[in-house]
C-alpha cells in the first residue's frame, strides 16, 4: 500500500518511473526524462472503469485529451503531456479492445503509466485507500521546466475535467513565468493581465472599471 507523503505545490518532484504504454509499445519512463527538456509538464491522472464501472470509460477520457491540444501545449507552451491509469499494461490492452475503441485509443498522441498500485500516483495524492486495495482519485497536475510543482487538482473518480480549463491553466502559468505578472479571475490567453505593483495594479483596475 503507497504510504509516502504527498508533494506540495513548490515541491521539486522527484524522478518517478513507472510501466507506460504508447501505441503498441510498452517500456519505462522516468519523469527525469522531462526534466532535461526544459518543458513544463501535465499529468492526467485517470480511474480506470474497472474499479468503478459506473465511471465513463477511462479510455475515452484520455482521448479528450486530443491530438491537436497535446500539439498546441507543446508548440505553444512547451508542454508534454502523460496520462496515468490505475490498471496494468495487460489490462489496458484487454479494455481497447473489448470497449471497441481500441483504435482511438492507441492513437494517443501522450503516454500512459500504469500505475494499478499506486506507487507512482501517491506521491501526488492522487491514491485513495480502500479495502479492495485503493484506486485513483481524477486529477492533474502541473510541472514546471525546472521540475517543480505549480498546480494540483484532485477531485472525486465520479467527478470529469474540462480539458480547456487545464489548457487555460497552463497558458496561465506560462505567461506569469515570462511576464511576471498576475492572471486576474476569469483570465483566459489573450486578456489583460496585472502588474504585481501599487501603479500597474490601479492601472488594471482603472481600465476594467474605472476606478
């Protein structure tokens, strides 16, 4: 059972391995791998149906993470992304094809971890304890160039994500690393953005609302 604690937002993550799957191939992969690219990185964490079939099917979940987004994340903001699934490099290859969707499926454009006990999820909190040997909470995370943790979300298996959010999240981050500046609410690519000082905030402030 994962008994180590959980990194923190700041945290540097450690060099985590684990057993991942891209197409037909199966190998290792060492977040360490990222590490040296100088790339952010996100990790979709994602409970396999098999724990919880009244879950959507894990598989069709990590297609929504598409090619064209996955492309846009790295050539727009220097991002990779890695799925993680609660199931064994077996198991996964046994749900494509019984799900029909074994096609779409292994034209991820991202690899896959599995992960079915927890040893990799854990150290992101992303592991809930139960007596039929615990599964995956659905979550993300953020990873920066320097392999520090900027962003968590974790959220109940029953409970989906918004992909464009993620996406926005990540143009967030990006920009406030290059500018230094603040995303203010409800900030999406393109908005204005606050200059972390007494004069650039009123400025902000004066042309959004005048005041």
């Amino acid at each position: 059972m994962p008994g180590q604690e959980a990194v923190c937002i700041g945290d540097c993550v450690p060099d985590l391995a684990g057993t991942a799957i891209l197409g037909d191939d199966v190998g290792d992969l060492n977040l360490q791998a990222y590490k040296s690219t100088n790339h952010y990185l996100v990790v979709i964490f994602v409970p396999s149906t098999k724990r919880s079939p009244r879950q959507p099917s894990c598989f069709a979940e990590l297609a929504q993470m598409g090619e064209e987004m996955v492309k846009e994340l790295h050539e727009k903001f220097k991002t990779y992304v890695v799925g993680v699934v609660d199931a064994t490099p077996e198991q996964v290859g046994a749900w494509m094809a019984e799900e029909g969707v074994e096609g779409k499926s292994r034209c991820l454009s991202y690899p896959v971890i599995c992960d079915p006990c927890g040893e990799f999820s854990s150290v992101f909190g992303m592991w809930q304890r139960g007596s039929s040997g615990g599964g995956l909470f659905r979550g993300h995370v953020i990873v920066n160039e320097t392999g520090r943790l900027r962003h968590v979300t974790i959220n109940h298996p029953e409970i989906s994500r918004n992909q464009h959010e993620l996406f926005r999240l990540v143009a967030a981050f990006k920009h406030t690393d290059v500018h230094g500046e603040v995303c203010p609410a409800e900030w999406k690519p393109g908005d204005a953005t606050i200059i972390p000082d007494a004069v650039g905030s009123q400025e902000f402030f004066r042309k959004k609302w005048g005041t």
